[in-house]
C-alpha cells in the first residue's frame, strides 16, 4: 500500500496508518480498534461512519479491496492490495 499523505492528527491519515498496519482481512471495527489503540480521538459523533467513509475512498482509489459488502447486520470487509 502506498504511503498515506502526511495529515497528522486528521481522521484521513489516522485511517490510513491503522490500515497500513493491518494484516488480512479487516472491517471497519478493527480499523477503529486499531486507531484508538494508537491514541487516535475521534471528533466524530459516529467514528463508525467516519471511517467507512474514508475506507470506502481507498475502495474507490483502488489502494485497499472491498472483500465483501456488508449486509444483514454483518460489516464490510476489507484487505491491502498486495
């Protein structure tokens, strides 16, 4: 995956380094998980949206794969692009 752009503190580059250290498949509550254990704070009332949104953004630029969409309750999973 190619390096995050540099926005220190901002929930965009927060997204982008927990998802640079992931490792297989991942949904949106481990990317949090993994943004809070680094000591992210989210501002958002709903970090789970927050985050979609900027993970659906790295579906979109083709630098992480949408595995599967998720539906009936059961999240979207994710991987880096190898």
């Amino acid at each position: 995956m190619p390096e995050p752009p540099d926005e220190s503190g901002s929930l965009s580059g927060a997204v982008h380094a927990a998802v640079a250290r992931m490792n297989g498949h991942y949904s949106v509550r481990d990317v949090i998980a993994e943004m809070e254990r680094a000591g992210y704070k989210f501002q958002a009332k709903n970090p789970r949206s927050a985050a979609t949104t900027v993970l659906n953004k790295l579906v979109q630029r083709k630098r992480i794969a949408l595995v599967s969409e998720g539906k009936g309750g059961q999240p979207s999973v994710y991987s880096n692009k190898t």
